[in-house]
C-alpha cells in the first residue's frame, strides 16, 4: 500500500498537550520519545534536551547536526542561564584569504563558510552543570537509531531530496563523503524508508566514551583537521583546541506584562524584543487578532527592529554591540512615532536564509529548556568528514564583507546568528520556553508566538496553529494560504507587498511549553513539522 505522507485533503486538529511531571517538545516524535525516556529515568530537563537533541542530529539532518552550533536558556529552578554555543571562524579565515580564493563574500557551500562547530561542547557544557544521568544514558537513544536506523519522516524527507539534489552539482573533493553518507542508495530517502548513520553512531559512542572534548582535541579533532588539509580547508587543529561554549547573561524587554528572554548578540534574539518593546506602546489587543491593523503595526515593528539588528549586531568579543540603547525604553518610544497608517521602506539589510532544529522541555522540579540548533543551510557546507559522519555548517556565510560593519569577517570572530531560543516570565517566575526555527523567519515568529499568546490570549498550540506573516528581504509581506482573504487585500490597500505563500517550510516550525499556575504544563507543538510534544 502506497500513501503520500505530505497530502492533507482535510483540515487537522492538534489540542494542547497537558502533563504534571514533564514536557518535551521537539520537531520529531522520536526525539521527543527520546527526551521524555530520561526524564522517567530521573533525569532533569537538561539531560532531556540532550537527548533529543542528539536524536534530532540522526533523525532530522537536513536541519541540524554533530558539525553545527546551538544556543540554550536554562531555567535551574530558582535562575535563567543563556549559553552560547556558536564557534569562530578560523584563524586563517579572512577578507585577504576570501580574495585570494577569488571571493569577494563568504560562498555558500565548501570549506569558506565552515566555522568552529560549537553544538558538542554546548551539549557537554550544559550537562557537566546541570546533567544528572551518564552520557551514555543520554546518548543511548540517538546511538541506537543510527546505528539500527531510523524511519525518516515526512517533511524531513522532503527537504532531504532537497539537499541531496542540490548536492548532485557540487565537485571537489571536500564534497566526496556527502552522497555516500546522506544518499547511500544514489538518491534521498523516501518517507517511511529506513536511514542508517554507522559514522554517526561512531562517533556519538567515542563522545559517550570519552567526552565532548573528544570533538575538539581527540581523535574526532584529528580527523577534521586532516580532512581539511588535504582538501583546501583552513579549519585547523588549533582552531578546534581553542572553542569554548560562553554562558551569558540574558536580555530581556518587557511586554503585556510579561518578561521576554532572549540570547544576546552574537544572536538575532535582540530583533524579537525590539519589535515587542515597539508593540508594547501600541496596545494591539485593542484590535481582532486577524485584522488588518494587527498584522500591519506587527509588520512596521519587525521592519524597524531588522533595520536596527543588521546595523549594529555582531560578534560583541571583538565589537562594540550597543544592546542596552538598543532596548532602551526612550529609544524605542522615538522609533516607535515613525509607525504610520502606511507601509514604509526603512531601508533593511541583507537577511540569510537557513535551517535549525528548536526543542523545548521541562520536568517535575520545575526546570526547564529552550534550545536550538543548527547547520544553517540545510545539510550546512556539504563538506562531510569521511569515516565520522559528521556535517560541517557553513555558519561563516552570514559574515559580512564591509569594511567597518560589526559582523566583518576576521579570524577568530563569531559570525551572526540567526537561531534564537527564547524565555517567557512574569515578575521574575518562570512562564516557560517557546521558539521556531526558520532563519530571519524566527524573532518574527517569536514575536507573532508571545502576541498570540498575551495579547490574544491564545494556549500554546492555537499560538502556534495560527496563520503566519514574514517580511522578506525584498519588501514582500508573505502570508500563509489560510490567511483570511480580508487581510490579503487590506494589507495591500496599505501599500504592503502581499505575496501568498503556499511552500513548504519557510514560515517556521516551533514548539511552546507554559507552566501553569497548578504547576503543570500545558505545550504544542508545531502543526507544520513532523514533530509533538509529550509528558508524563
């Protein structure tokens, strides 16, 4: 019997999850079963993350992998942590060195964009502080589905044909192990179809063995560094040897009441909370949700705030990032008098494209997780190395070229990031962890997730069940199909670029867990991904 897994001839239904003494919420059922197995075990929302996360590498690799970077908000109970798991480019890495290559950006694809990986010592990191079960434990679930394979879901299959197509025209020898790894029988796996990952399970079973600094200074180092000197690569031992992860302290901005929590820049986190901190003076609940006044002063607001983030944001260890006047309340009320009744050209800067993981979880003692990854595009640089199955990102690809600009490329420097975990509290309690993938798509989803949420008053996943916006590059306001037509034509009546939208992924894909005042936990999980929540 032969189903097509992506046709839906009829409207679906998802209600919100409910459960006392644990939540996880992730893009992939699996990865989900996966977290919730340790927090039964007696782990705590962190070892939970891991797990899933681990499990999200194997299960869903057009997204996110061994070879990429993450960022995590912990709540430990009583206090918010952030923690940066973003590398730098290599020491070797330049505007010189892109010149000489016959660049004048940082490309796409191949060993120029490939930065420090940074996910396996964030994942090391996280769990040497607030990990409670073994990594084997933790790592157990990922190491069985690659090793025994695992059936590929099926929007993850959809964006895997996607890769690997894409794969088929690159040449070098930095691309030779992509195909045997990703497409083992010539093409893309279907949906339904078995994956197998023996390099993976490789080397998540050295990680167990040894620990995450394996990755960095081991034989799993080793590796890397000598498949990048013998196919042109500037990545190098000592650039591996040096990462660190970098706990952070969270930035937050206030709205309806509630705190938002977001990374600090080298992140876009920064983009959701001005756009919140320009909505907060705008009272939008005096409007319908699916009006025309709604989506538009929501729209003007993510406009101004991208207009802010591509100017000023980079990497603050090597330039001045002016986060505090940024959020400053005066500011913000100056920027906010510029919102008219119209649409306006505030004059934006490039935005990349990408592709991330976002999971959420939460336990019986009240911590909880909000956590992202990613390899950026896709599969990332499509440089795989050979024997270890891990994938390279091409996070440099966000560097810019301009002489002067924050986030210039120069060795040693953190590129932009476009994944964002985010936080929500009330005078100074924990609400909860939400958040989306989907590259600039994700402070625009943030902010439309906590204007449902709190101004609509909308549960978790009616938040994010709802029609979505996204304001492109380009000036096009993309809507989802659902939107209600009266919105089409009323944003256009308002000098917006309305462009309907009926492709697959590019609104994002994001999960929500809230603590209610009971002490339990009510989630969602994306309809637009594969994915669930689940509890106990």
């Amino acid at each position: 019997m032969q189903h097509d897994l992506l046709s839906f001839p009829y409207a679906a239904r998802r209600v919100p999850l409910i459960a006392a003494n644990g939540v996880v919420a992730t893009s992939h059922p699996l990865a989900s079963q996966a977290g919730l197995a340790m927090l039964q075990a007696g782990g705590t929302a962190v070892d939970a993350a891991i797990a899933a996360a681990a499990c999200l590498t194997v299960l869903e690799p057009t997204s996110n992998g061994l070879g990429g970077d993450g960022f995590a908000l912990i709540w430990d109970g009583a206090t918010l942590h952030g923690i940066n798991g973003s590398g730098r480019a290599p020491a070797a890495l330049s505007v010189e060195a892109l010149q000489r290559a016959g660049h004048t950006h940082v490309p796409a694809y191949g060993w120029l964009p490939v930065t420090v990986p940074g996910v396996v010592q964030l994942w090391g990191d996280m769990h040497a502080r607030f990990g409670t079960l073994p990594l084997e434990q933790v790592f157990g679930p990922a190491i069985a589905y690659a090793a025994g394979g695992a059936p590929v879901a099926p929007l993850v299959s959809h964006f895997w044909q996607q890769g690997v197509a894409a794969a088929l025209s690159r040449e070098g020898p930095e691309f030779a192990a992509f195909l045997e790894t990703f497409a083992p029988a010539g093409r893309a796996p279907r949906a339904g179809e078995r994956f197998y990952a023996p390099d993976h399970a490789r080397t998540l079973r050295l990680l167990a063995r040894e620990g995450v600094r394996a990755f960095y200074e081991g034989e799993i180092a080793a590796a890397i560094a000598a498949f990048s000197a013998q196919t042109g690569g500037l990545l190098s031992a000592d650039d591996l040897a040096a990462h660190r992860s970098e706990w952070v302290t969270p930035i937050t901005t206030d709205y309806a009441g509630y705190t938002v929590a977001e990374i600090p820049p080298n992140g876009q986190g920064i983009a959701a909370l001005l756009a919140l901190g320009l909505l907060d003076g705008l009272a939008l609940e005096r409007y319908p949700r699916d009006s025309v006044d709604s989506y538009h002063l929501q729209i003007e607001a993510m406009k101004l705030a991208f207009a802010d983030v591509f100017a000023y944001v980079g990497d603050p260890a090597m330039a001045s990032i002016p986060v505090a006047a940024l959020l400053d309340r005066e500011r913000l009320a100056a920027r906010r008098s510029l919102i008219s009744a119209s649409a306006q050209d505030v004059g934006p800067g490039e935005l990349p494209q990408g592709g991330t993981v976002y999971f959420c979880t939460a336990d019986s003692a009240g911590r909880m997780v909000s956590m992202i990854q990613s390899t950026f595009m896709g599969f990332g640089s499509g440089v795989v190395i050979p024997g270890w199955g891990i994938a390279l990102h091409d996070r440099g690809y966000s560097f810019v070229t301009t002489p002067g600009h924050p986030n210039r490329l120069e060795p040693g420097k953190r590129p932009f990031h476009t994944i964002i975990p985010g936080f929500l509290l009330q005078d100074g309690r924990p609400i909860g962890p939400f958040g989306l993938m989907g590259a600039h798509m994700q402070p625009q989803g943030h902010t439309q997730l906590i204007v449902n949420s709190l101004s609509y008053g909308m549960h978790p996943q009616a938040a994010l069940d709802a029609p979505r916006w996204r304001w492109e590059r380009d000036g096009t306001v993309h809507l989802e199909l659902e939107t209600p037509r009266h919105l089409v034509e009323g944003l256009a009546a308002r000098g917006h670029q309305v462009q309907v939208d009926a492709a697959v992924g590019p609104f994002g894909r994001g999960q929500i867990i809230w603590r209610l005042a009971t002490g339990a936990y009510v989630a969602g999980s994306e309809a637009r991904c594969d994915g669930c929540a689940v509890g106990w």
